[in-house]
C-alpha cells in the first residue's frame, strides 16, 4: 500500500546539538524573512516583506475566480473579481508576522520552518470590507465563526487539505478586517494570496488565509487542522492547548554598521551611532521599547516615534549609542498598553510559537588604529 | 585589540553529519530561492526571482545617485539617473541562477549559502547598453577589463569591500549587457540593486554587480577578492583555481501533484501526468532534456518548447508520464549546444559552485483506494 502517511512524519523537537535538517532548509529556501537592514521601510518593498506558504503557490485565473460566501447566513453569496472590486475600498497599513517566528531559537527547537527573528513585514492592503460582505450575506441566529478556505492544497501531518483557518465572528465584523486584492498599490503578487485574501490586523499570519475561495459561516466552532491541531501553545505532544491568536510584543533593531557576509556580526566604527529599529504588538499598541548593548544586564529607554494611525502597525524607535572600542550584544524589548512586555528567557512551547524572546545583534567596534 | 578578523571565520566544509548550521540558517533566511512551483511563469514574478545579498542592501537615493566611468578611458562619464534614462533603452530577458546553487547537496558540503537547487529566475531587465557607454567613453588601448563596484559594503574572509567584480572587456562591449534601471517593467526593487545593477547575460550572478554606483576601464587583470579569493573553482584551499564564468546547463523539473507540508514530498494521483519545467545553460543554447522517473536509472528524452528569441532565457519543456501507484524519484538533465550534459555525480569544488547534479523530486502515487 502506497499511502499519504508515506510523505508526513510526526512533528518531533530536535535533538540536543542537531544541526538545521535537510527538511527546514527546503522550507527556509522557499519562505523567507525580511532582511533586517528593510526595518528602515514604514512600509516593506515587494518582495522583502515575509512570506509563509504551507504547500504550493496556487495558479488562480482571474477569469474563472469566484468567491463563495455560504454557511450559516440568510443570503449566500457568489462574487466575482470585478464584483467585489465594484466594492468600496478600504485601505489597512499592517504589520503581519508570521507566529511561527523566533522557533529555531528555541532549545529544544520544534522542527518545523526554521525562523529566526525577522519573519515580519508591512504593507498597504487595499479590498473590501469583509464586514460589509458578511452583513449583505447575514449571519443567521447562532452564528458564532466564519471559516475561511484557501485555494491551497497539500498535506500536513498525514491529513491532505486545503487550507482553512476559523475565526471568531466577532472579529470577522471588524471594521479594519479586509478582503485585500491589492498590496502595497499594486496587483497581489501570487505569493501573497492573488487574487484575493483575508487581512485581520493584529493576528498573527496564519489567520490572513490566502488564496481565498470560500467564506463559510458556522454555529460551532471549528475544529480543523489548523485551529485544532496546528496553531495551538502545548507544552506536551497530547494537550489540546491554547489558540494561537495574536501578535505579542516584539521590537527589533535594525543591525548598525556593516555586516561580515557568513557571521552576519556587525562592525560598526567608534563614535556616536543612532539606532533604530521598530516595535509591535497585536494585543494592544506599544507604549515602551528599551534597549540593551550588553545582551540584556542593562536597559535604557528608547525613543519612540510619532505614534502611527493604526494600532497594529510598527512603531519606529530610536536610540543614541555611544560606541566605544569592544563587543556588544544589542537588543531591544517592547512593552505594550496591556503591560505585556517581551521576555529574556524563553517562552517556550512544543509548536515554537510567539518566541519573542528578546533579539541578539552582536557589534564588534573595532580600535580606531585597525 | 577588537579587529575586523574577530567578525570572520576561515572558509571550511561541513564535518561529515554535520547539519546545516546558524550561521548558514541566517543567510537562508534572508537569501531566499524562487518556489518550484514558479517554474510555471516565463517571467518569474517579482519577489520570487532569487537573492543573493553578499552584505546589506543599500540604502541609495536616487537625487544624490551618480555612475563614474573611470580608469582607462579618454573620456570620464560621470551620469545621474535621468542622464543615464535619457539614453535608448533596451531589454533583456534573462535567466539568472547564482553560482553557489546546490552547494548544500554537496558531499562533503562547503559551509556558505546553503542553495539547494532553486536559486534561479528569469526577468525582463530594462535599462541602457553598456556597451555604448563604454564607446562613449572610450577605452584606451591595452584596456582589458572592466571593474564593476556597487554600493554595498561589508566584511568577508577578513577583508573589508565594496562589491566588485572585473569582467573581460569583450564581455562588457556585447550588445545585450545592460545598466539596469527596471525589473519586469516597473523600478528595479532595493533587492535587485536599485537604482541601477549590471546584467550580463550568460553568467553567474555574481557577475550582474548591484547598486552599481562605478565602472572602471583597467589595462590589467582585477585581482579583487571576488574574482581572485572568492568565486574561483578549486579542489584545495590553497589553489589559485579557475575562475566561475558561466552558468553550467540546468534542467529543472516542476515538482507535480501536491505537497506535503514539511517533507515536500509529492502526492501525484495515478493517471496521466503532464510533467512540466524549464531549462537553460550560459555556454550554448540548450538542445536536449532528458526525464527520469527513477532517480538516473533510465532516461526519455522530454519535449522541448519553442525556441525563445535570446539564447540565455530557459527553455520550457514537458513530458508525458502515465502515474501509477509506488514511489518515483524524478528529475532532468539538460544538454547544451556546447555538448556539455548535467552530471549525475556531483561536481564537487570546495566553494560549492556550479552543482548542475540532476534535482530529485520525490512522489508518492498512492493507490486509487486510498
């Protein structure tokens, strides 16, 4: 018997001192992060913004693309492209990082899609209001979720699907909730979800299903693989554990100086350096960043930037250094309105979610005579 | 003393088992390869064409942006970008692979970027010739080569540089070399070297020098560290070694069927199959792609595509296949009009370049029951 079990192995931690296998790399080759030195972006070029596909990009025609809208309403629903561009606009800046970031950091590392810290990225996503559309479709009495499936197809675990996440309809009715077909005042890219996709701001990645086909209303919480068996924080392999839902504090530097090209260690000259960097949260909007130059035994403020319009967008930062000759350790923890405040142990969890452990930027300044 | 050969390691090859490790895992996570699945486009969309970024992007504003034309020439050009975009524009399409990919596939496996085998795309590069330039400003006699240095900047092996790289003078002066300024027909992104990069058609990346602030005309060969240490084919480290010139024929095969998650083995259902991919070589046209379905036992020839109009765009291919249940190892080789053919042993260097190994596709078919 040739069966599905053959290409999916169970999820397992790595073992003590096991190098990255050959299978994060295949992941890590496809998936990548966004280059530290593009923190200097409010808003992340095309193609420098992070990317997470769980199977293939799929090939959509615009042509044949619909998208139905069914389940528990009293009017179901079936838009084409140009219908649901005759739709109001709406434009959503939003910072979306991918909850997996930080997991090959984590010891025992979860093997899985080996990101380090940079799995983030923002962009202008303009569609329609996914409220409005639930409203024209109407939730029924009872309502209590909206799945949302993608056109992307594969298998995780042994279970072969398409990609569907649930979310509650509380937050589907969200007035900053988009159906984007648009990112950045351009065509979605493929890899991005063309033609069309959800963005529910503050949420970590894996609720922006892309590829979007179908929307469906339910009067029970859903329990597919994603919610039920992926996204969740275990401590042990058995738990049915917590909902990975949104964003936690994080801040980033951006790396000073210049980069030694296999190390990635910074070299940065003596003398008087600015650094900056960007602070998020999807629980609540950051109202402090500190940093640290000697891998967190000392904090300092920074300085925060002009406060953004949305919430769930990256807060710029600043920091005055005087760097004088040796090695540092830099880094850099937010805290947000709802007093959470990034950790310097780490928070871990079987699947290598939300690891916002503080970031490591190591600077060597050298002596001004070399 | 705090120096720069604290930032850099010695070049050195994998111990044997040895996984892939932090340093190489950083440089994945930035650099990132094009999906397999964008094998299906002539022209790979933006931000799925792959990166190779030696040190950090630059951060280049396109009012204060000028290209010198210096060195061994009667007349020095100095040329801000409208002077440069006031020229006639041409366009190329073009393949472009780095030279370091399948460095990971290789046994022992030199520590670097660690490729597998998709860091390859072909776009459409738009910008002014070269050539003419150079005739512009006028070679002298005894020039042999052409210096190409971008702005980024950075450490490597201990040695601190710009990015530059020498080319024969014959190359620089061929009619489809061109000073880049658009990708697939909008700006080039910071990624790609914006606001201008080098396009050599024909070669290795490392050849296409980004951020291209300065051309310099020299009457004898360049010795900098990317055309004497760095991209050089050697068996030994102490070798002088011959340089990495053009990209060694190529076939890859479009990964059939659907994915699973983590192994990205192949789920196929049994039945006819088209298989799909492209294929290309910078030293000749390529004339002949051959399909196995048994991992290099036995070999059938595909069909190949229409020829396309410039010798160093890929060429698209197919094959059919009559899937039945087992498992199947697929790849391609390809063979050039030169007479060189993909090998199926690796072609071992200790830098890990040109590692034109026949790809394995691993599918499962599995039986129609289950």
């Amino acid at each position: 018997m040739t069966t599905l079990d053959e290409v999916s192995g169970p999820g397992r931690l790595a073992e003590p001192d096991e190098g990255i296998t050959a299978e994060e790399l295949q992941l890590a080759a496809r998936n990548h992060a966004m280059p530290l030195e593009a923190l200097r972006y409010d808003v992340t070029p095309l193609g420098l913004h992070y990317l997470l596909i769980h199977y293939d990009i799929p090939d959509i025609s615009p042509d044949t693309f619909r998208l139905e809208i069914d389940g528990r309403v009293g009017r179901p629903l079936s838009l084409d492209l140009a219908e649901l561009r005759q739709r109001p606009r709406i434009t959503q800046r939003v910072t979306l990082e991918c909850a997996g970031n930080g997991r090959a950091l984590l010891t025992p590392r979860p093997v899985s899609q080996p990101w380090l810290v940079e799995a983030v990225g923002t962009a202008e996503w303009t569609g329609c209001s996914l409220a409005d559309l639930l409203r024209d479709a109407g939730p029924v009495d009872g309502a209590v979720e909206v799945v949302f499936t993608g056109a992307d197809h594969g298998v995780e675990r042994g279970v072969e699907q398409d990609y569907q996440r649930g979310l509650p309809l509380a937050e589907a009715l969200r007035a900053d909730a988009v159906l984007a077909y648009e990112m950045n005042g351009g065509p979605l890219p493929p890899q991005h979800g063309y033609p069309l996709r959800l963005v529910i701001p503050g949420w970590y990645g894996m609720a922006h299903v892309k590829w979007l086909r179908q929307i469906t209303v339910v009067d029970t919480p859903f329990t597919g693989f994603q919610n039920d068996v992926a996204y969740r924080y275990r401590q042990e392999a058995g738990e049915y554990g917590d909902p990975v839902t949104r964003m936690r504090p994080r801040a980033l530097v951006r790396p000073p100086g210049f980069p030694d090209f296999m190390s990635r260690v910074r070299v940065q000259p003596a003398g008087p350096v600015r650094i900056t960097g960007r602070a998020w949260s999807g629980e609540a909007p950051v109202t402090r960043v500190e940093v640290t130059v000697d891998g967190g035994t000392t904090w300092a403020d920074a300085t925060l930037g002009v406060d953004t319009t949305a919430p769930w967008v990256w807060r710029s930062w600043t920091f005055d250094w005087a760097a004088t000759p040796g090695r540092y350790v830099l880094g850099a923890r937010a805290t947000d309105a709802s007093g959470q405040q990034q950790p310097v142990d780490q928070p871990w969890n079987r699947g290598g979610f939300a690891n916002n452990l503080v970031q490591r930027v190591e600077v060597v300044v050298p002596d001004q005579s070399t």
